[in-house]
C-alpha cells in the first residue's frame, strides 16, 4: 500500500477583516519593481471600493477583472499567461485570486503555466506539472468549495473538463475573511454552500474512506446542518462556519474522493455548461438510492431556504446528447469505484445513468 504524501496549503490566516493584512503579506513577497503582482478578482466586484481599495497597487501591479459567467477553459488560461509574458520583462512575484471557485481556479493555473512550457490543456490530469509555480494567494470571496485548499485547478479544455492536479498548484498562501462573503446572494450561497456538503456526503459514504477524511468530513457535515437548519445561528456566525465547512471539506476529499453526485455533475457541466455548484445540487435531489440520509437532509435544507432548482434540463435531449454526458460521468473511475467499490462496472450501467439524467 503506497499512502498518499499529500501537499497542503502552506500558510493561512483566518478572521473577520484579515483581508486588511494582505499588503504585509505580499510585502515580504516582492521580488522587485519589475516583477508585479497581479491581482485576479472576480468582476462582481467591479468599482466594490469597501473590496478594491484594500488592495494597494505598486510599481506595476494590475488588477484584471475575471468574468464567471463561464467556468476557466485551458484557452482562457493560456491568454492570461501570454498577457503577462508578453507585457512584462520579468515573471510577477506573485499571482493573487480574489473570488469564487471560478477565480481561485484561474490564479492557481496562471501561476502553475507561467513556469511550465506550453499549452495548459497538456497538463490536464494527474501529475503532469514539471515545475514549482510562481508564489500564489488565494482568498475565498463566496464558501463552499474547497479550491483553496485543493491539489487541483479544475478546467474545461478542449477535449474534457479536467483538473490540473499536481503537488504545486495548492496556494502558498490563503486569506479566509467571511466578511468577503457577506454580499453573496442567497441562491449562489446555497448552490456552493451544498457544494460543500456533497463532498462530505460523498468522502464519508464512499469506500475510500479513512480515518483523516473522516475526521474532516463529519466536522464539516455537522457545520452545514447548523449552518442550513438551525434557526438560532447569526449570520456572521453562519459564514464563519461555513468558511470552515469549505476548508474541512476539500481536506476530507483531499484524502479520500467524491462520488456519484460529481461525476454527474461534469456530464451536465461538459454538455450544457451548468456550473458546478447548482448542477451538484440538480444531480444530487435524484440520488436517495446511493445517499439515502444525505438527499433527505438536503431536501429538508433546500426547503427550508426556498430554493427551486431547475427542473426538466435534460428532457429535450436526445440520446446520443445523454450518451455524451454518460461517457463524461463514466470516464471518472475513481469517482465510482469511492461510491461504489471497486465491482462498479457490474452495478452502474448506462441504462441506469441514462434513466437518472432523463430525470433531471
Ligand atoms: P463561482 O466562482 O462560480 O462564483 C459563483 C458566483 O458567485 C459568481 O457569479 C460570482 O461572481 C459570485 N460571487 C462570488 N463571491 C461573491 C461575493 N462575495 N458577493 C457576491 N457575489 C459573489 O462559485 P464557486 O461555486 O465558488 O466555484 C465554482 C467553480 O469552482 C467551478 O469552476 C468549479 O469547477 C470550481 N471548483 C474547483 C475546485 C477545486 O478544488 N479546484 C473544487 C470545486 C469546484
Ligand atoms: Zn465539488
């Protein structure tokens, strides 16, 4: 048995206004008047000045404005890295991701790809990455995910969606502020936040699971149900927690993996573009047979928040569309054989994912 050596975040700070601290941080950072940092955030907060006037911008550092109308394609990613090769003399000091999943993804693979040669699509997939990358912060503006503590940049190139995972892209640095989250609306809240609840659901019934996932996974399992049921739970304190959920989250699945729920998701993500948070919650209210309490608990929480999912999605589909997502679901094996075992292939059809999609 060979045991995963598992890199981790190597600095963070955490509190209601740490975001304030970031200029000390970058400080020592600096490498010279030539080599900026550039800032990526997320373009909702475009003229946000509570947001954008606590960043200092010196010598020649930038802000550029990240769209998240689409999730990060490797193409988008590599016009980033030529922009900056081709306006600047010297690599930045430092790349820093101010927002959702969307822009946290894009600063961890700008910084991976400007010290790795070529196109970023030929780093999709496991291990690939040849080079350390260049200093990266990330700084969650909206909870859920887990990308700022992931071993993963997760893109759609041009032939699959698919992470860059490698021992270099988790950040150097992360600031967790929940007052960043403060503004984001609720559905959006709801859709990343249950993001985040899938994983646990996934690493603590999925057979990969071990005593660290698990340690993680129920800590943030017992924060979403606080955090999505009870009553008596302020809202500052609700995006504390739910910070934590995120972070305890992507740790639990660090060392285990995610299941049925994700790789469903990528089909409706490759094939229709839903995003990943509301297209893990679409997949997810079909999925009692594999998760029986973990649906129950999900449709009590959707209830209790109002929140109406899209209905219907896959119905004007035709088959060979359906065919397409079941080819994305199924490439993810290790997604089935965490969910299922390692017997998968006998118990998970193409007739029963095809049944399942024609629901959604
Ligand atoms: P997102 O980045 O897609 O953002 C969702 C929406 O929330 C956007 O419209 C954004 O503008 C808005 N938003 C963000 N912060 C806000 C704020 N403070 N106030 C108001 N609006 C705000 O959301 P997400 O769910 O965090 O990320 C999804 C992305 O993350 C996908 O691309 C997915 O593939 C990726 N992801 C990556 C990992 C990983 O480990 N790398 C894990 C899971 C998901
Ligand atoms: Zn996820």
């Amino acid at each position: 048995m060979i045991y995963k050596n598992y890199p981790m975040v190597s600095r963070v700070v955490f509190g209601r206004g740490s975001f304030n601290q970031l200029d000390e941080i970058l400080a020592s950072k600096r490498k010279g008047r030539n080599a900026p940092f550039i800032f990526y955030v997320d373009d909702v907060f475009k003229g946000n000045r509570w947001l954008t006037s606590r960043i200092t911008l010196s010598y020649k550092d930038k802000i550029i404005y990240i769209p998240t109308t689409e999730e990060p394609k490797t193409s988008q990613i590599d016009q980033l890295v030529e922009n900056i090769i081709l306006n600047y003399n010297e690599l930045p000091s430092g790349i820093i991701g101010i927002g959702g999943g969307i822009v946290m993804d894009v600063a961890k693979a700008v910084s991976l790809m400007l010290t790795n040669k070529g196109e970023s699509k030929d780093y999709q997939g496991w291990d690939l990455i040849k080079n350390p990358a260049i200093y990266h912060v990330g700084i969650p503006t909206i909870s859920g995910t887990g990308a700022e503590v992931s071993r993963t940049t997760i893109l759609t190139g041009p032939d699959r969606k698919l992470g860059i995972n490698s021992d270099f892209t988790p950040f150097d640095q992360v600031i967790l502020d929940p007052e960043l989250t403060k503004d984001v609306p609720k559905d959006q809240w709801f859709y990343t936040g249950m993001d985040c609840f899938v994983h646990c659901v996934e690493s603590l019934k999925g057979t990969y699971l071990n005593a660290f996932s698990q340690s993680y996974g129920e800590k943030a399992f017992d924060l979403c149900k606080e955090i999505f049921l009870d009553d008596t739970l302020n809202s500052e304190d609700a995006r504390d927690k739910l910070m934590m959920a995120s972070w305890h989250g992507g740790m639990s699945i660090a060392y285990s993996q995610v299941g049925v729920a994700h790789a469903m998701s990528y089909g409706l993500g490759y094939l229709l573009g839903v995003k990943h948070g509301i297209g893990n919650c679409i997949v997810f209210d079909h999925l009692h047979e594999y998760y029986p309490e973990g649906v129950a608990l999900f449709k009590a929480m959707k209830a209790k928040h109002n929140i109406e999912l899209p209905q219907g999605i896959c119905a004007d589909l035709d088959v060979q569309q359906i065919n397409t997502m079941i080819d994305v679901a199924l490439s993810l094996e290790p997604l089935w054989e965490n969910a299922i075992g390692k017997d998968w292939k006998t118990k998970v059809t193409r007739e029963k994912l095809m049944t399942l999609y024609k629901k959604m």
